[in-house]
C-alpha cells in the first residue's frame, strides 16, 4: 500500500519534471530565437534579398571598398599595439609583486565601463579645433579629429584590456618557477618569454588578439564621433553601414553588416577551439600520472 | 633585501621595469590622461552653469530613458538569463552546444550591425514589426525598440555570471532536502537562489552598466526624438554636432561618474560573492 503510494509520487514527480524541463528549454531557445537568432538570420536575409549579384555588386561600391581597406588598416595597427600593451601589463603584473598592482588591474578594465560615446569625445576635447591642443595643431597643420589618427586613437581606448584581461588570469595561474628555472640556468629574458611562456600562453593570446581585433573591426560609437563621417575618406565599415542605412540602402548597408557578422562568427568560432584546447590542457595537468 | 626597492619584491626574472614602464606610459596616454582631460573640462565650468547644462529638461528626459530601459533590459536579462542559464547547465538537448556558443554573439557581433538588423526586423515592414503592428504594439522608434536593443546586448552578462555558481550547487543538498520532504519550489527558494544570488547580481550589474554606455545598437531603433526617445550618449554626440564641446563635457562627465559608481558597485558585489565563497568552505 505506502509502496504503491511513494511510486505513484514519484511518478508524478516525474511527469512534473519532464513538462518543467520541456517549458524550460522552450523558453530559453524562444527567447534566444527572438533576442539574437531572428536579427542575426536578418542580416543575410536583407543582404542577398535582391540575389547575389547586387550583394557582390553592393560591395564593390567605391566608398564601400574604402570603409573596408580603412577598417583593415586601422586594425593592422591597433591590434598588434595593444598586444604589445597586453603582453607587457600580464608580464609585469604576473610575474613581479609591487605595491598598486590592484589599482593598475582596475585601471586597465576601465575602458571597458567607459560609453564608447566619452570614449570618442575625450579625443574631440583633446585635439579638437577648441580642444587642449587644438591651436598649436592648427598652427602646425596637423589634423587628427575628423581624419585617420583620431580613429586609431578612439579605437586604441575602446580595445586597450582585450588582450592584458585574457592573459594575466593565465599568467598569474602558471606561477613563475618555469621562468625563474630558465633564466637561473641561464636564458635571457626574450628566450624565456618565447621558449618558456609564449609556449603556454598563446591559445589564450591568440582568443585575446581575436576578440581586440573584433572590437576594432566593428567599433561605432567610439570612431562615429571622431570620424567626422567623411565618404570614401574617414568611413570605416560599420560607419559606411549607418552611411547606407540612413540612405535606404538596405541591400548596401546589410552586405558590409553581413561582412562585420562573419567576423563576429569567426570570432565566437575560434573561442570554442581555443576553450576546446584549454580543457584539454586542464584535464592532462590535472590527471595523476601513474608511477613508472 | 625586499626593503631594497621598498615597492617591489625582489625576483629573479627580468624585465620588470621594461613591461611595467611601458604599459604604464601607455595606459597614462591612451586612457588615463584623455578621461582626465574630461574630468577637468567639465570641472572648468562654474558649478552653477554645470548644474544648469547636465539638469536641462533634455538631458533629464535622456536620463530617464537611458536608466528606465537598462533598469528594464536588466531585469529582463536577470530572468530569461537564469533560465538559459538553468537550461545549459542542468538539461542535455539537442544542440545544447551550439546554444551555448550563440550566448557570446552579443560579445562579438559589431553594435551598429545589431542595430540596423533590429531596426530592420522590428520596423513597421520588418519581420517581426509587420506582424506586431495589427496587435497594435510598435517597438520601433519608441522606448520598447531602445529596451529591446539593450536586451540583446545585455544577454551574456547574467547567463557567464550565473552558469558557474549554478554548476557549483551541492546536489547532496538538493537530494538532503528533497528527502525531508521540500517541495520543487522550496529547494529552488531556500538551496539554489541563495547560492547563486550574488552571481545573478553580478550579472544584472555588469548588463546595467553596459547599457547605460550603449550607443550603436540602440540610436538605429530608438528614433531619436528629443525628450521621448533620446538616449543620454545621443545627447552626447548631437552636442558635439552643434560644437557645443562644453554641453557635451558636461553631460560626458555626469556619464563617467556614472560608470566609475557602476565599477564600484561591481567591486563591491563581488568581493560579497567571493567573501561567501570562502564562507562556505
């Protein structure tokens, strides 16, 4: 009888279970349809709504393969800086004990609580035609708002903790003895760094390279104010993308978006191998090896 | 020997001042001393005229949106965020994987993209707006469309934040007080909500300050209409467009001690998060 009893419980327990798990799912892929998946599908769907030829013929536009050489250009130059940046902040911070080490911690993520907006207008106020330096560049004949350096520099501000956030938690993880064993038997400091550290370090650089690149790429709030909007001059992808949207060229400005979205894709791709890779490392230090 | 340099302990690896001088020097160029350029243009002004700039009707009616909609985008994102979260930690499906790599989109995907493509999929043509409009509910240009932008954006905050605590609950204690005969809801409540409380505010932390700051994904949707739809950083920006450099300091500065207050709080919610951690073992 309690036997017959305690089953039935359980058995409704579980029929409970099973309609929770089923609504559960339900409205988490719901959600995630709605939120993400139905504008990112948009994308592709309004690039080639009017066939591959005009998608093609969308990118060749003279302005747009500007905004495309002006993206590369300034990420070939942002990127491997704030890798330097990066690389030197993690060593200096996970190898070295010093006073302040916490407040340079939270002075580099600050980038990332700053409005991409301040991060524009910082460089306006600075170098602007009423900005600090803003008469002596005059006087010299430098233009850095509303041309190039501006957007190099907003793009600089934006990407700076990318790289130093993904690698000093993995610095700081890896100790020091491997590097102090080298350089006490004799290495110098460059064959240390790229025979002892590089080595362990470089899926976690490479996933931090990636997603600064990213954010270089496809920075707009930042680069809109500094740019100064210039066609074909001081346009870069995402800025073309509004330039296009704004005309009602949805075609036009859809095809650089989708560019922009398969950079994004490749990015989210190379994190999962790169977290793939790092378990796999985890699981192999922290297996027991059988005594020989 | 550690009294030597007084600030650094002795090592033997080298390079010290080399990585240190320069990350410094960098990060005093390119962050430290632009924001202080702000700081200081804005604290130029007399107190009075400051005052008068950052609490104009406009700039009031920006702040309303601004926080109203990230306030909301939060708590939504709180909500469906734990229930992603639950689904990708407790639940094996079909495609579980793929579900959790889209998670990051957000991270990765350009702002100005999502915002076109919602403006887009949203608009009174689009292929959502189309079909919401007979139900006589309009997203786009109008405070729902910028609610919705910083939904999206925010979505990766609470489910990162949340998925570890919730794989880090004790299923002893979950079968202990099933066995003294709790109930579904009253596990959930007395076990598995306390456990993961603070990482859930952390999560709708981190969602709120960075909607606040948003830009890209929300002026394509929003309409931009002074005083109904207007978001503080656009303010920002238009300002800057009419070479009102003070206005936009101005206003800039009241965004940059938002966000300094927003980094606190995070700091603080988190060393609760891990003092309770350590509490536990």
């Amino acid at each position: 009888m309690a036997g017959s009893a305690q089953s039935s419980v359980r058995e409704r327990n579980d029929i409970a279970s099973r309609v929770l798990r089923t609504a559960l799912i339900g409205v988490s892929l719901l959600f995630l349809a709605l939120i993400l998946l139905v504008p990112v599908a948009s994308v592709l769907g309004y690039a080639f709504s009017r066939g591959l030829s005009a998608y093609v013929q969308a990118l060749r536009e003279p302005d747009t393969f500007a905004a495309i050489r002006l993206t590369l250009v300034t990420a070939a130059i942002v990127v491997p800086v704030n890798t330097i940046f990066g690389v030197s902040a993690a060593w200096a911070i996970a190898k070295f004990d010093f006073r302040g080490k916490q407040i340079l911690i939270t002075l580099i993520d600050l980038p990332f609580s700053v409005s991409p907006v301040i991060a524009g207008l910082v460089f306006v106020l600075l170098f602007g035609a009423q900005g600090w330096f803003g008469p002596w560049l005059r006087e010299n004949d430098v233009q850095i708002v509303f041309a190039f350096p501006g957007i190099v520099l907003a793009t600089l501000l934006v990407t700076f903790p990318y790289v130093a956030r993904e690698l000093i938690p993995i610095m700081q993880l890896q100790g020091r003895e491997a590097e102090e064993a080298a350089v006490s038997l004799g290495a110098g400091g460059w064959t240390t760094f790229f025979r002892v550290t590089l080595p362990s370090i470089r899926w976690g650089l490479l996933y931090g390279v990636i997603l600064c690149n990213a954010r270089a790429m496809g920075e707009f709030g930042a680069v809109a104010v500094v740019s100064g909007h210039i066609r074909g001059l001081t346009n870069t992808m995402p800025l073309q993308a509004q330039v296009l949207y704004d005309e009602y060229d949805l075609v036009g400005a859809f095809a650089v978006a989708s560019v922009l979205m398969l950079l994004a894709l490749v990015t989210l791709i190379v994190k999962s191998i790169v977290e793939a890779f790092g378990a796999r490392r985890r699981r192999a230090v922290l297996t027991p090896r059988q005594p020989a | 020997m550690a009294a030597a340099r007084g600030w650094v302990s002795p090592s033997v690896l080298p390079g010290f001042g080399l990585t240190l001088g320069f990350a410094g020097m960098f990060l005093a160029a390119i962050v430290l001393v632009p924001l202080a350029a702000l700081v200081m243009k804005g604290a130029s002004l007399p107190l009075a005229e400051f005052w008068r700039i950052a609490t104009e009707p406009r700039a009031l009616a920006s702040y309303r949106l601004t926080f109203g909609a990230s306030l909301i985008a939060a708590g939504v994102n709180t909500v469906f965020g734990f229930i992603v979260a639950w689904t990708l930690v407790r639940y094996r499906f079909p495609g579980r994987r793929i579900v959790d790599a889209l998670i990051d989109l957000p991270f990765a995907l350009p702002t100005a993209v999502s915002g076109i493509a919602l403006a887009t999929v949203f608009g009174p043509q689009g292929w959502i707006g189309s079909w919401l409009l007979p139900l006589g509910v309009k997203v786009a240009y109008t405070w729902l469309g910028v609610v919705i932008a910083l939904t999206l954006i925010g979505v990766p905050f609470v489910v990162r934040s949340v998925q570890p605590a919730l794989e880090e609950v004790d299923a002893s204690l979950e079968d202990a007080a099933e066995s003294l005969g709790a109930g579904r809801w009253m596990i959930f409540r007395r076990v598995i909500l306390p456990t993961v409380l603070p990482s859930l505010a952390t999560g709708f932390t981190l969602a709120l300050a960075r909607s606040v700051g948003e830009y890209g994904s929300v002026i394509f949707i929003a309409g931009n209409l002074p005083m109904r739809t207007e978001i503080t950083p656009l303010l920002i920006v238009i300002k800057l467009e009419q070479y009102d450099y003070v206005g936009a300091a101005a206003i800039g500065l009241v965004m940059l001690c938002v966000s300094f207050l927003m980094l606190f709080t995070i700091n603080a919610i988190n060393g609760w998060r891990l003092r309770r951690v350590a509490g536990r073992r």
